[in-house]
C-alpha cells in the first residue's frame, strides 16, 4: 500500500533506518530514559500540513542481490560473527517485561480535522461504531522482511535467522502483552533460491521453534513476490535467480504497461500454464513450493501453524502491479496503469476479444487510460460523465482484466488445496452452518486453514469510475459491485481473506483524491457476509496514535454486516517503531481483547 496523507494533528512516529529493527530491545532495557532526548536526531518523517503528502523518507534498503550474485551493490555487509547474536548480562536479568513496567510515555492527544465529505456522492455509509458485546479480537504482528536472510560461510550460502536473542525476547515479550500470533512470509526467492525444488527451509524451522516455544501461533506467507519494491519494504530480496535469468531471454514472463516497463516483482498471471521453467508452469512451481512446505511442517499444522496465506501477486496480494510506487513510476493518488501488454495477456486479450465478436477490442488495452499519475479528469477512460469505462468496449475489457485475476486465484488455491488436503495432512473435526437451510453440517477439515491477501485501493473511491482499482483489477464502480465475485471464489475454495487498510479514515485523506478507505472496508465486510467468507484486517501504515487505534477497533467490532466484527488483525509491524511506542502499543493489544 502506498503513503498517504495523514491529518496535521495526528502525530507520526520517526521512521528509524539507522538501527537495526531490534536495537529498540537493547536501548529500552539499558537506557531508554536515559537518551529519550536524542530521538530528534532519528527523525526522518513528520506529518505537513493537511492537504499535503506526508513523506517517509527511508534507508537504503539492504539487499540479497550480493548473495546471489547477481552485481548489484548492497550498502553494508551481511557479516555474521559468534556471539552477535546474544544480549549482554545486564540485559538478560533486566528482560523485556521491566520494560513494559517502567518505560513510560507521554499520551499523544489528538485532533480530528474537518473536511467537508458532502460535496462527494457515497454509496455504502461510513463503519458503525463499536458494539457492547461479544468476544475479543485476536492480534496477529507481522515479523520483519528479513528475518530470515541468507549469509556466506564457509562458500556456502545458508539461510539465517537474524538476531535470535533479541528475536526470543521479542517474541516472549509479545506473547506477554497478549498477541495471539505472528505472521512469517516465506520467500520463493530464500527457499528456493538454489535451484528448481531446491527447498532451503532450515531458517523456518528454527523461527518455528522460537514461535512455538514463546507460545504464539504463525500464519505463513508463501511470498511468491519481490521485496523492495513495496513501501515499507527495507530489504530486498529478489526471485529465484534461476527464475531471473530465464526471465532475461523472455521478458514476457513479467507483468508489462503500455510503455513497455517490465515488473519484476513478480511473475505476470498470463504465463501461469506455460511450461517454461525448466519444464513447470508457474502453477505447479507454486503447487510444488506449497506441497515442500506442507511436507516440512505439517506436524504443526493446526497447533502453531494456523493459515497458509498463499501470495497470488505484487506485495502478496491479489492484483496487478498497477501502483507501482518503489521504482518512481508512480505517485498517490494516481490512477495507475492497467499491465495487460506482455504477449501471454495480449494473446488472452485478443481470444477473448475474437470470442465477443470484436476482434478489434484485442489489439491492446485501453488507448485514453492516461498514465500512472493521471487523474480521473485527466483520461477520457476514467471520466465520471464522458468516459468509455461505461461503453460496451470498457465493459469487455475490464471484464476480462479482472476475470484473469480471478481465474488466476481460481489456478493457485486449487492447486494449494490439493496439497494441503493432501492424504495424511493433520485434519480436525468441525460444523458448520448450512446458511441456505439452517442444517448443521459436521466434516473433517484440514488443521490449517488457506487465505489470501486484498489490496485495500481507496483512492478514487468516491468517483464514479473507481479508477484504481480499475487498474489494479478490481471492476468495482458506483453501479457494480465487484468485490462479490472474489467472494464467491473465496467460498468454494473455503478460503479466508485479509483486507488492508483498516486504521484510515475518510477524513484523512485530500479531498482531490476521492478517497475513502471507510466506505470500502464497509463494502468488502458486506460482500464478505454474503458468501460468509472469513474476514481480517490489516494496517497500511504504521501508526501508533489513539486515532489510528480507536479506527481498527470500529472496524473490529463496530455494529455492521456479520455481526460487525474482524476475525482478527494483523499488526504492521514488529521492529523500532513498534518497541518506541510499546505503551500505545500495549493499550491497544488490552483494548482488542478486552473489546474495550
């Protein structure tokens, strides 16, 4: 999710890149008070005024690419040294909980500024406050990017855990606080970085070990992405190398815009059943990364290991790369680009076309979208009163551009299915409620559940069009609702979702870029409903103000569609500022179960 504006009053915590992500252990247990005066020197980012964007100016990420080879430069070695890893004495007797005790903050007090929302036309009203009753909601946090990385030694390259004393204490030290699990992805480019079903997962079960021995559960990311390219992302850590270098002799196996720009964050949709690596689609890669996975941890399967959230594109999610923000292409609140121009989707594009009895629509993707950063006005695709996003050629084309990203998901979960229903995975007895006649159903279902990540695109939501997501392939306008159709695909693979963006609100936002993350939670939540598809948030951005705090518990609890209320949230995410603001932190974690 990109950046976005954020109100003069609500305070915004530093982004901290000169430290390593848990230099906040040590400080907080040797001298927290003590230099709470020189955290004006870390400060590098700071809210403007409203209608300004807030800019996070962020450290070089670290990166892999020395690792693999692949030339490019990385800003520090990756230099492992016995006893880098343990905390000194002190620290140890001292331990995390004297910090939770004594290091006291400050409440930041907050303002809400008034921007004038009835000059737009809205559709679905804005999330219900909270409600009096029911259970709590669990909180997940999110590790850090690098937390397994990959060192030289010996001429080897393995795979490590980053820091693993300042991590055990990190882990006790939430389980402590009351989060009930962290989320982990697991990177294509780190596990199989070797070769073709070359399955590196020794980090893994070493982190497992660590989760599992501080008591909390792990929801795992199988990261078929890049890192880097992503705001927030402070490491990069690319594909497979292998993948890489096939992708130099074919580019097309890369998502491509208009311009010929090719993202290689991840692989394009349209190659998805082509054999072309190494005798493999993309499908049966992600099948078999899955199925080694499985085969490696299904003993935790159910006990620790809760949910296989399985990536389906740029970041995790499922979309197409159309904001891509890390390279300078793009600038919220573009409108972004539709990536239909490899010639696998072009080869689709034209079928489908020839199939409709317009051969023409084929040629390419729409030729008046504008570019990255257009505004709706600035394209005569998107214009609310002019535009063809209504003609009978939008329709066909924005049809088809989303129906390939659900039969995209529709490949993946069947495949993910497959081998996590696999004969001898752990499995567990549980009912469920026929919502069409009132029957209890008893089945025997797999440990650990599947889920798959949304983007939350909230910018031009109060335009007619809709036009990010649009590009980012969501077809939902003022007239259709196009969340619906992931619902559905969600349901029959049984599969849960985790939707993005639930700390904003409308009011945060400039009001040039009709945005509205508020009445778009409360659409998904109802299209949710629908289906009875399990639904959890997460946070955009990092923040740690009570405002951000009270707006993820509306959207946890408040009286809406099901119940009004979030399986559970995952927090964005453990590191420096999450230890700098642990007392917000920790009445927020006491607020989510409490349902306070």
């Amino acid at each position: 999710m990109p950046f976005h504006e954020l109100p003069t009053s609500v305070p915004c915590s530093p982004v901290h890149s000169s430290r390593s992500i848990y230099a906040p252990l040590r400080s907080a247990l040797a001298a927290a008070r003590r230099f709470r005066g020189a955290r004006s020197q870390r400060e590098s980012g700071a809210c403007r005024s409203q209608g300004r964007q807030v800019t996070h100016p962020t450290a070089h990420p670290r990166t892999l690419d020395d690792d693999f080879g692949f030339g490019s430069s990385s800003p520090e070695p990756i230099v492992a040294t016995p006893g880098a890893n343990a905390l000194s004495e002190v620290e140890d007797d001292l331990y995390m909980h004297k910090f939770l005790r004594e290091k006291q903050k400050e409440k930041q007090s907050v303002q809400v500024p008034i921007v004038d929302e009835d000059s737009f036309d809205t559709q679905y009203p804005d999330a219900e406050q909270p409600s009096s009753s029911g259970s709590g909601c669990p909180v997940y946090v999110m590790l850090p990017l690098d937390t397994v990385w990959v060192v030289e030694r010996e001429g080897k390259r393995i795979s490590v855990l980053k820091k693993e004393r300042s991590l055990d204490i990190a882990l006790h030290t939430l389980k402590q606080a009351g989060v009930e699990g962290v989320m982990v992805d697991v990177w294509w480019g780190i596990v199989e970085r070797a070769g073709p079903r070359q399955y590196d997962f020794n980090a893994y079960k070493r982190l497992f070990q660590k989760v599992a021995g501080a008591g909390l559960k792990v929801q795992a990311v199988m990261s078929f992405h890049a890192a880097g390219g992503n705001v927030g992302d402070t490491c990069k850590i690319p594909l497979p190398k292998w993948i890489l270098e096939i992708g130099e002799h074919n580019l097309d196996i890369f998502y491509t815009d208009k311009a010929g720009h090719r993202n290689k964050e991840c692989l394009s949709l349209g190659c998805d059943d082509v054999p072309l690596f190494w005798g493999r689609t993309p499908v049966q890669m992600y099948r078999d990364f899955i199925d080694a996975f499985a085969d490696m941890f299904q003993e935790l399967f159910g006990s620790v290991i809760t949910e296989v959230t399985v990536g389906l594109g740029p970041a995790g999610e499922l979309r197409y790369p159309s904001y891509p923000e890390g390279d300078g292409r793009w600038r919220f609140p573009g409108v972004g680009e539709f990536q239909c121009y490899d010639k696998y989707m072009l080869e689709c594009l034209r079928r489908a076309a020839e199939a409709a009895g317009h051969p023409e629509w084929g040629r390419s993707g729409p030729h008046d979208a504008g570019h990255y950063n257009s505004s709706i006005w600035d394209s005569g695709f998107f214009n609310s009163n002019t535009g063809s996003w209504k003609t009978a050629y939008g329709e066909f084309f924005l049809s088809w551009y989303s129906d390939m990203l659900l039969k995209h998901a529709d490949r993946v979960l069947t495949a993910a299915t497959e081998v996590l229903n696999k004969h001898g995975r752990p499995r567990v007895f549980r009912s469920m409620r026929d919502a069409s006649n009132g029957h209890v159903i008893y089945e025997f279902a797999p440990a650990c559940k599947m889920g798959i990540k949304l983007a939350g695109v909230h910018w031009w939501f109060k335009s007619r069009s809709h036009a990010a997501e649009l590009t980012a392939g969501y077809y939902n306008t003022r007239e259709r609702n196009g969340y619906l159709p992931f619902m559905a695909m969600l349901r029959q693979h049984d599969a849960s979702l985790s939707f993005t963006c639930v700390e904003m609100r409308d009011c945060e936002h400039p009001p040039e870029g009709r945005c509205s993350p508020q009445q778009l939670l409360q659409m998904v939540i109802e299209a949710a409903e629908v289906y009875g598809v399990p639904l959890s948030g997460e946070n955009a951005l990092q923040r740690y103000d009570d405002y951000a705090f009270d707006r993820i518990a509306e959207s946890a609890f408040g009286r809406s569609a099901r119940a009004g209320r979030l399986t559970q949230v995952t927090f964005l995410r453990m590191g420096d500022l999450m230890f700098d603001n642990w007392d917000a932190f920790s009445r927020f974690l006491n607020r989510m179960r409490n349902k306070a």
